[in-house]
C-alpha cells in the first residue's frame, strides 16, 4: 500500500472574524514565535528581542538575555540626534550638575579643615 506524504495545506492569510478564534489564534502563533525565537538564541548563539502588542493592548515579549537588554544596546549604537534646543537643554544640565559636584566638593574640603566643637 502507498502512503501518501501528508503536507502542510497552505492556508490564505486573511484577518479572523470571529474574536475567539483570532485570540485563540493569536495566543498559539505568539508561542510559537517565542519558541523559535528561543532556539534561535541557542543554535546561533544570538542575542534577540521580540515584543508583541496584542489588540487589547497588552504586552508580550521574549529577550536573550533580557528585551531591557536588547533594546538599550540597539540604541547604544544607534543614537538619536539632538536639535539645537535639546542640546543647548543638555549642555545647561551638564553645567549645572558640574556645578554641584564643585559646590559638595568645596562643601567637603571647608568641612574637613573645620574645627568640630
């Protein structure tokens, strides 16, 4: 007897109607993509990050080693650019924190030479 090989029927891809089977439908596929995302990191030694929003606004996501991680070193390497008013706005900052420091340090040193009673 011939066995037939069995294959995966293509499937058009279309929005689901009916809410139930999309969240049901939703919920299996993110698995999945978090599974494959998972081996991923383990065969190829990657460092991954996926974030899901659902259509209830919650959030999914799955990160090797962490999303925290992934996505701050994304924009270690890609940072935004600053218009002249943002950077004129961190320059002050920068002034004023540098005038602190100076002002707890002589703070520090008058302290020291400064005969407790």
């Amino acid at each position: 007897m011939v066995r037939k090989l069995s294959r995966r029927q293509k499937i058009e891809i279309k929005r689901i109607h009916n809410e139930e089977a999309r969240q049901v439908c939703f919920s299996k596929r993110r698995n999945r993509l978090f599974k494959k995302a998972s081996k991923l990191t383990i065969l190829c030694g990657t460092e991954l990050g996926v974030v899901v929003f659902s259509l209830a606004s919650k959030v999914f996501s799955f990160g090797h080693p962490t999303v925290d991680a992934i996505v701050n070193r994304f924009f270690a390497g890609h940072p935004q650019p600053l218009n002249m008013e943002e950077l004129q706005e961190f320059e002050r900052q920068l002034v004023e924190l540098r005038n602190n420091v100076v002002r707890r340090a002589d703070q520090l040193l008058h302290e020291s030479f400064v005969p407790k009673q």
